[in-house]
C-alpha cells in the first residue's frame, strides 16, 4: 500500500478533473489518475473532452466556417474574395495548439489547487481502493477514501464498417484528416457525424451522411429538427434517413459503402468514410470483481441521482453513467459529488442541461420538447419567433432558423427551449438560467433585452407564448 488520499479519481475529462479540482477546493486530499500519455510519454489530461473531442472539433467548425463564409458569403457584403484557399495542416496546426493550451491548462489547474495527477491504468479494488499501472507495467495500490470513476466514453464500432484509420476512420480521426476528401462519407446523423461532416463539407467535400433512423435528430423537438433538416439541405449537406449501412469495402483507394433503403441496396463510393453512430460508456476492465460497483444492462455504470455507486464511498460521474454524454453535465456531476462528499449539500437539475449541435446556425435545446409534452398530457402553450424578424440576424446576414419557447399553459412555467439559429448554443443559455431560477414566459417577456441583439428573438418568442409578440404576427390575440 502506497499513498492515502481523502478523493482518488480515475479519468481526467471535465467530469474527473473538475471533480478533482473541486475536491482540493474543498481541502480534501486528492489525486488523479489519467492513463492518456502525450508523444513524450507524459501524462495528458483534459480527455476526451479537450483532447479529441468538443475542443478540437470546435476549432475546426470556426476555422471552415471563416473559409466558407469568405468563399460564399462575404459578396453579399460588397466583399470579394477571390481565390480564398484551405491550408489543411496549418488549420490542424491551430487547431493542436489550441488543445495543448488547454490541455496544459489543466495540469496548471491541478498544481494550483493542489490535485496530485498520477499517470497510469487505475483500477477500483475493493475497500475504495484503486490499483494504478503505469506505463512500464509497475503496479502501486492507492488507498482512499473515497473514489471517483471518470473513464468517460469510447466511440462505437461496428462491424460492417471496420476502422482501418486510413480510409475508415471515427471521429478521432476525422479531426486529422491531411486534406479534404473530395466525397465524404458519414454513417450517423447525430451530433458527432453533422458537426464533423459540416467541417469537411465547408471546405469543399460532397458530404452524404446515412442515417438508420427515418426520423432526422429524433431526440430534438419535431419542429426544430424539420426546420434545421431543411436549412441543412439548402446548404447542400446530402442526409439520407432510412439508410442502413451493411458494409464498407476499401477497393483501389476509395471506400465502397453499401447501405439499405427500404430493403433495396444502395452503393457509394467515397475518399473516406466517418464512423460517427454514437459513444459508448468505458466501463471494461475498470473494477475486480469484489468491487461491489454494478454495471447496467447499457454497460454504464449504475448509479443514483447523487452518482453513488452501490459500493459505499465509490462514485462514477460522466460520460460513463446515465444520461446525456455531454462535458458540462460531466463536469456539474463531478462537482456535485466533491461537494457531497465535503459534507455539502449538493445535487444536480437533470431536468435543466443544455444540449448543441455546433453546426451553422447552431441547433440548442434544453428542457422538454413539444412532442414529450403531447405525450405526457402536459398543457403547454408555443411561442415562436423566426430570426428572418430579427434585426441583428438580418444585419449580419445569418437569419436562418427559429426560436420555440414552451410554457406551461396554467402557470406559465417555462417547460423548454429549443432554438435553430445563429449563436443558438449562447441563446438556449439564457433559457436555462431563467429555468434554473423557475421562471415564467411571462418573466422573461418583462425583462429588458438589448437592441439590436440576437437575444431579442428569446425575448419575442417569450412574448409570443401569450401572444404578445411585437416583431411578428402572432397566432392567437390575446389581451
Ligand atoms: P472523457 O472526456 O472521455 O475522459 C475520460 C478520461 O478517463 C480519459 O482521459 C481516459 O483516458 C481516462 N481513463 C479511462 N479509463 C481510465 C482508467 N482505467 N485509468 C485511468 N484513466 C482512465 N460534449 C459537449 O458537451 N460539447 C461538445 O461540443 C462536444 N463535442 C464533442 C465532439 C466530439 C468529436 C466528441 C467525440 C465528443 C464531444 N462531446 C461534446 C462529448 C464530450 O467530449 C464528452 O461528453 C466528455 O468528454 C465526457 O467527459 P468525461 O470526463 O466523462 O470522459
Ligand atoms: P449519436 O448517437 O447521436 O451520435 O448518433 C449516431 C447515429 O448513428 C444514430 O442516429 C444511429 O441511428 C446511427 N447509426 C447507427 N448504426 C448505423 C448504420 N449501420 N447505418 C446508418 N446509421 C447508423
């Protein structure tokens, strides 16, 4: 037995280096255990999160994004660009710098606060103990009092569509591709596949992404994802639903992908091809059997609304248990849980996370959608707002998309929000807080916005909810 600490947490994502973090806030002795080993060998913190993940994707939506608007869009403006071209390894340049700052950031974070990062394999043993491998295959035995599991997420595989990471590859390797394909192809129309595809097909790719599901986002509500379905297509992504993919063959440098429609099969031939169908919980080889921790029939690790796990003084946080596999939500769990074991009493609002999708205009929701809201008998009034009656959307020529507000139809709660639409991720945001603090339609349509903003639009569809709206013709008059 080596070392003692109050807080032992595997995983250094945004759910186990916040959780960290907020434990030495909190005086508690704590270490990190983080196997991912930069090109030296050191350890290499921040996850999936910051190392693969939502950071270096977003990096490199705003770098095609800025190409594509000085390609396509900055005419309209009485600005000619001509000739504009893509350095690719300098826009991964960037992009690696930007993960390096923050990666590095974290190791900062971890000194200033005191967090001890251990580099190595950890394994939960039982007594709230965690065996640590390290990268010479040397064991040492941790003692703790308490446990975080943060092995975060992996991307799935599936079998007829091997990754090879030349031709075939998911989204890791869809963040280092050396040039632009010419045809790209993406299986999985979910967050993953329209972010990463809308990076390549900005830059020149003819992007055709297969979807199994019939329905487009079947997760969003109904109206947002028609409306975002329909901006897309205009945007000349191609989004085949009901497309099932049976196998992908490498053949003379290309990829030959067949896929079903209907029970007919469908061939193309693309440069590459993304495996973007989802993530699964890392939750193999993580506990000895007498752990006491339990999986679910999902393979996430089974935890409460305070992600206890069933062995006392373990927790598991994150991508690796229920819920939407998003960083913040990871990173509110981790805090939740440093603080409960600091003696606080913490807990989380799993009713009030918001989820996007960092495609142009962004697609963001949080809370319930119309169509849950039908199915649970719920009474709910709509207010709508379309960014073409928005001033500043206008002036910045990006006035494509909506804002949905939900409401309570008896006592004006705000049940949801959902927005397609410039800065849509920054706007569903201000919904949040006002949910967070219980807020009515009403509540917000009485708060002053500035103008011209794009927040205006939450602003209107507030008032729309009742009929008030100013800027566009409302459904129902009301007094
Ligand atoms: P992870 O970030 O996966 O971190 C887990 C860490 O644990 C890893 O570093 C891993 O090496 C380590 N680990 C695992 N097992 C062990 C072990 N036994 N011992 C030691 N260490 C171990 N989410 C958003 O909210 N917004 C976005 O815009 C967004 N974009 C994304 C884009 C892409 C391309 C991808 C792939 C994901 C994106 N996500 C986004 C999801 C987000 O990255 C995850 O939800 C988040 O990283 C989960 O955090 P986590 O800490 O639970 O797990
Ligand atoms: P998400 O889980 O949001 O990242 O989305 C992944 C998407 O991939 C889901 O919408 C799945 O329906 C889709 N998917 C999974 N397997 C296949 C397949 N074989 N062919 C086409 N789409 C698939």
């Amino acid at each position: 037995m080596s070392d003692k600490y109050d807080v032992v947490v595997i995983g250094a994502g945004p759910a186990g280096y916040v959780a960290a973090i907020r434990a030495a806030q909190l005086g508690l002795s704590t270490a990190c255990v983080e196997q991912w080993l930069d090109d030296k060998g050191k350890v290499r913190l921040g996850g999936t999160c910051l190392n693969v993940g939502c950071i270096p994707s977003k990096a490199l939506l705003d770098s095609s994004h800025k190409f594509a608007e000085a390609r396509d869009h900055l005419g309209v403006h009485g600005i000619s660009v001509k000739g504009a071209s893509i350095d690719v390894p300098a826009m991964l340049a960037r992009k690696n710098k930007i993960v390096d700052q923050l990666t590095g950031g974290i190791s900062g974070l971890f000194k200033h606060n005191g967090v001890t990062a251990i580099s190595g394999t950890g394994k939960v043993l039982s007594g709230a103990r965690v065996e640590v491998t390290d990268k010479d295959g040397k064991v040492q035995v941790l003692a703790a009092g308490n446990v975080i599991i943060a092995a975060g997420s992996l991307p799935v595989h599936i079998p007829p569509a091997p990754i090879d990471n030349d031709y075939i590859i998911d989204s890791t390797g869809a963040l280092e591709l050396t040039e632009v394909p010419r045809r790209l192809g993406v299986i999985g129309a979910g967050v993953i596949g329209l972010e990463l595809g809308s990076v390549w097909g900005r830059l020149g790719s003819e992007v055709v992404v297969l979807e199994a599901l019939d329905d487009f986002l079947p997760m969003m509500d109904v109206q947002i994802a028609k409306e975002a379905a329909k901006i897309f297509k205009k945007q000349g992504l191609d989004i085949r639903l009901g497309a099932r993919v049976t196998g992908a063959k490498v053949k003379k440098g290309t990829v030959e992908v067949t896929y079903s429609v209907g029970g007919v099969e469908q061939v193309e031939v693309f440069d590459k091809l993304i495996v973007a169908v989802g993530r699964k919980p890392r939750s193999q080889e993580l506990f000895a059997t007498d752990s006491g921790v339990t999986l679910d029939e999902r393979g996430y690790i089974f935890v409460n609304d305070y992600c206890e796990t069933e062995a006392p003084h373990i927790f598991a946080v994150g991508d690796v248990v229920r819920g939407p596999m998003l960083a913040h939500k990871g990173s509110e769990e981790g805090i939740m849980v440093a603080e409960r074991i600091a003696g606080k009493k913490a807990q989380m609002n799993y009713d009030c996370i918001p989820s996007v999708i960092y495609t142009h205009p962004e697609v963001a929701a949080v809370g319930r959608t119309e169509q849950e809201l039908k199915a649970d008998g719920v009474p709910y009034k709509v207010g709508l707002f379309p960014f073409a009656a928005s001033g500043r959307a206008l002036a910045a020529n990006d006035s494509d998309g909506v804002v949905k507000m939900l409401a309570h139809a008896e006592n004006d709660r705000i049940l949801g929000c959902h927005i397609v639409g410039p800065s849509a991720a920054d706007l569903v945001q201000q919904v949040v807080i006002a949910m967070e603090f219980g807020s009515s339609a009403e509540d917000l349509a009485l708060t002053v916005f500035g103008h011209p903003t794009l927040s205006e639009a939450v602003h209107e569809a507030a008032l729309a909810v009742d009929g008030h709206a100013i800027h566009v013709a409302n459904r129902k008059k009301k007094n």
